[in-house]
C-alpha cells in the first residue's frame, strides 16, 4: 500500500489478502514445473501469472 493512502479497516485488508491467498493456492495447484509471479501496481497485488513448463523426454537412438 502506498504510504500517503488513507488506512483502509483491517476486515478489508484482510478479506484483500485473503483474495489474493486464494488466487495463489490455485495457481500452484499440480504444477510441477513453473512459476507463479505476483504483479503489484501501487501496493495492490492486481495480477497472478502461472508460467508451466512441460518436460519433453526424447527417446536415445540405439
């Protein structure tokens, strides 16, 4: 949050985080391989991107 902002009640940035808490978990949710990056704008996490990678095993030629 931005320092000059006025203080928003507790219950509201809790319920924020909560929010965010929630949107996080299911962006981990079975990956196995990846990334999970918050974006923040003005002290406001206001985006969640889930980067996964596939693992590609090749097969050795005998």
């Amino acid at each position: 949050m931005k320092p000059d902002r006025e203080e928003a009640p507790t219950a509201v940035i809790e319920a924020r985080l909560g929010a965010v808490l929630d949107k996080v978990t299911k962006a981990l949710a079975g990956l196995q391989f990846g990334e999970v990056r918050l974006v923040v704008h003005e002290g406001d996490v206001v985006q969640v991107e889930r980067t996964e990678k596939v693992r590609v095993h090749r097969q050795r030629s005998p």
